[in-house]
C-alpha cells in the first residue's frame, strides 16, 4: 500500500522546494513531519525471500546474502492487526487526484501507470526477493488480508506454478497475481531468468489458472508483465507475447525495468514510481522474511532496518529516532548511503537548490 494521504500533500512540499519557498533542509523536514501519518502503512510484506530463478537484472542473483528465511503465520497476523486499509472517502480523493495529476482513469486500459496508481497504491505486496509460489502457506496469507478487509496481490515466475495450491489462493480471495514472463521463446527466456524458467509450460498453467478462475466464478485478475530490458527485438517479443493471450482474461503491459544501476546500462522508464523523487521514507515502510522492518523493499539485504516486528510495534519502529534520523540522512544526501548507490529513484534532498 501507499500512504496516499501523504502522496497527495507532499506535491506542495516538493513545489515550494524547488520554487525555493524551502531552502533549509530543517524546514524541509518539518515540513514533510506535519504531513506524515503517525500510523504506518506497509508497502509490502516479504513472506519469503526463496527464489529458484537467476535472473539476470536482479542483484539477488549475485548480490544477496542474507540467510534464507520464511515469515511465520503469527507474526503475519501480528503485522496485519496493526494496518487499516484505505476508506471509501480516501479512495474517492485519491480516484480525482490521479485523474487530475496524471490524466489517468482507474477504468483506463491496462498500463504500468495505470497499474501504480490504481493497483499498488491499495494492496499489500506480499512478495520482495523471493518468489511467493515457493511459500505452501501463501493461500492462509491471501485469507488473513481478505477477512482484515486489504486487498492482496503479489509477483511471480509462473514456472513455479503448483496449480492446486495456486487454486487455493484464488478461493481465499486474491486480489491480483502477477506473472512475469519475458519472452515466447522458452532458450530466450532462460537466457534472462535462468534455467528454471520456460514459456511453454508456463503459458499451459496460466490458461488452466484463467480457466479455474472463470469456472468458479472468482474474481482475481491475472496480470501479466514483460520487462523492457531494452535488448534487440524487445517490442517483437512483446507483440507476440500480447498475440499468444489477445483472447484471454488478462491484465497485459509492457513495464520498465527496476533496478537499472545494478546493470549499469540505465535506458530510461515510462514509469511514474520510477521516475519522481522517493517519497518511501515517509510514506511506507517494508517488512522482510525475518521480521525486520526495512525502509524499502529494493534493500535486498537488510541493510537499512529500523527494528524488528518481533519486539516492537510498527507504530513505534515508524516513529522511531532511527527513522527520523535516516529521513534527514535522506534530504541530506548523505554520501556512501545505499539509496544513493544502488537505487534509481531520485532523494527529495536532490531538488534542495
């Protein structure tokens, strides 16, 4: 989920940064302290941090080393009890906001923007740097987000596809899941994600998925996405990708690829994350597969993390010294801090003239 309160106030903050209204960064900080909700919202709970691919534009691949861990189904509920999902009211605002700002509908066709603002923005992401298939408990999580009233949804390699629990999560409610796959060719496609994954059998269990889905009248919407790595015959790839499921019931787009400085090839993104300046410091927080609650879930190894859920509330963690220390360290800019070094997103601190 987004803070969308926050989301919708800090535009005035950022525009009397940069018409140098705000110059001092203590004003700054103020300034973004008497928007930011005292409560905290989640932007994603990472379940599990397992994950059989070796995708190529992923630093987990060769980066990650933190031991490999799954949450327990305690601590999941412990989290979840201390969230609210989004009113009727706040969603209403957020609905004229996004059409306002961004000239997009929430009934507009499938986009990644679209996706952002109208997907993200409302739903607990249960995945992080591990594949969620790989978690047997995931259908109980889909259930415990479903009876607390949020939305679910998570990303995945549908090669992993164990279609009698995946089954499961859909009779439990989920919202949305996400199938990633890069190309129709099933070489092509290892040559990205690894030997692990096909297209051939993927492509198989996701019409099974869609027609389990219509058979039983459920309402999840399956996504499918490819990533825009920018190599040679992408928008081929991509046509026929939108050919093989043109009469399937499908959420489809093409999406900009995340973390473009660990290949160091940056080619631009269409997306609106992507491109404005991190807002996640005062607007989300994440909670990784050991219990940690980190700033973001680009933190492949628990390098930014604030306490552990396991012995202190998220609203504490959220308010805490440590945190408010490191959304200065934000606006300053600090050198050798990891947000600078490997994220793409642009700090608020940059637009301080």
């Amino acid at each position: 989920m987004l803070d969308i309160n926050f989301y919708m106030k800090v535009d005035t903050v950022i525009e009397n940064i940069k018409n140098g209204k705000l110059s001092c960064t203590q004003e700054i900080f103020n300034a973004l302290e008497d928007i930011r909700s005292q409560d905290p919202v989640v932007y994603n709970i990472e379940t599990t941090n397992r994950c059989n691919m070796r995708c190529k534009m992923c630093p987990r691949t060769t980066m990650m080393t933190r031991k490999i861990e799954d949450i327990d189904k305690e601590t999941f509920i412990k989290i979840v009890k201390q969230l609210k999902p989004h009113s009727d009211e706040e969603w209403a605002e957020w609905k004229k906001y996004c059409e306002k700002k961004y000239g997009i509908s929430e009934d507009d066709e499938a986009s990644e923007n679209h996706f952002f603002l109208y997907i993200i923005s409302k739903v607990i992401q249960l995945h992080g740097y591990g594949d969620p298939l790989l978690d047997r408990h995931m259908h109980e999580y889909v259930k415990i987000l479903h009876e607390n009233g949020f939305y679910s949804y998570f990303s995945c390699n549908p090669a992993n596809i164990n279609l009698e629990l995946t089954y499961k999560m859909l009779d439990m409610g989920l919202d949305y899941i996400k199938y990633s796959i890069e190309s129709v060719n099933d070489e092509v496609h290892k040559t990205i994600r690894g030997e692990k994954s096909n297209f051939t059998e993927s492509y198989r269990k996701i019409k099974e998925v869609i027609d389990y889905k219509h058979r039983n009248n459920l309402k999840t919407t399956i996504v499918i996405t490819m990533l825009d790595l920018n190599r040679t015959n992408q928008k081929e790839d991509y046509d026929k990708l939108l050919e093989a499921f043109k009469d399937l019931d499908v959420y489809i787009y093409l999406k900009s690829e995340d973390c473009q400085w660990y290949r160091k090839d940056f080619h631009g993104t269409k997306s609106i994350h992507w491109s404005e300046v991190c807002k996640h410091p005062w607007m989300s927080m994440t909670v990784k597969s050991n219990g940690e609650a980190a700033m973001c879930m680009e933190d492949f190894n628990n390098e930014i993390v604030f306490g552990d859920v396991h012995e202190s509330s998220l609203k504490n963690i959220w308010n805490s010294e440590a945190y408010r220390e490191f959304r200065m360290k934000h606006l300053e800019v600090c050198k050798g801090m990891k947000c600078n070094e490997q994220c793409d997103m642009k700090l608020i601190g940059e637009l301080i003239g």
